[in-house]
C-alpha cells in the first residue's frame, strides 16, 4: 500500500476489505429482500445501503491521501531546507 508504516497499512487495508463487503453484502441482502415488491423499491433500497459502505470507503481513501499529502510535503520541507542551507 501507499504508507509507509506496515502495521498501519494492515489496519487501512483490512478495514477497506471490510468496506468493500458491506458494500457488497449490503446492496445485494437490502436488493433480495426488496425484490418481492418491486424492482424500483429494490434498486432504491439498495442504493441506500450501499451509503454507509461508501462513505466509510470514501473517509479510509482521504486519510490515505491526506497521508501520501504530508509525506510529501515532509520530503519537500526536507529539499527546501537543504537548499537554503547552501
């Protein structure tokens, strides 16, 4: 993965799996048990529970951004100091 820590890595990875298959489990379960009534009630119940599955996704992917971000400017701070220093 992008950072540079492994354990913390691990934890981000694992909890973007987990993410993922509530994702999944939750549109699929949420579109079965709607299916019966409708097929508009269906989709719009599965758009629903896919919410909570994104925004988690969505929050894990800007940590790892905001990350990547001041990793970056770490290095930059680091070049621009050396740079002054001569």
């Amino acid at each position: 993965m992008r950072l540079g820590n492994k354990s913390l890595s691990f934890i981000v990875n694992f909890l973007l799996g987990v993410a993922w298959a509530t994702l999944f489990l939750g549109a699929s379960s949420a579109f079965l048990t709607f299916y019966s009534i409708s097929i508009l009630s269906a989709i719009i119940a599965s758009v629903v529970a896919m919410i909570s599955g994104m925004v988690i996704i969505l929050l894990l992917e800007h940590f790892i951004t905001s990350r990547e971000k001041y990793m970056e400017l770490k290095k930059q701070t680091i070049l621009l100091e050396k740079i002054a220093n001569k």
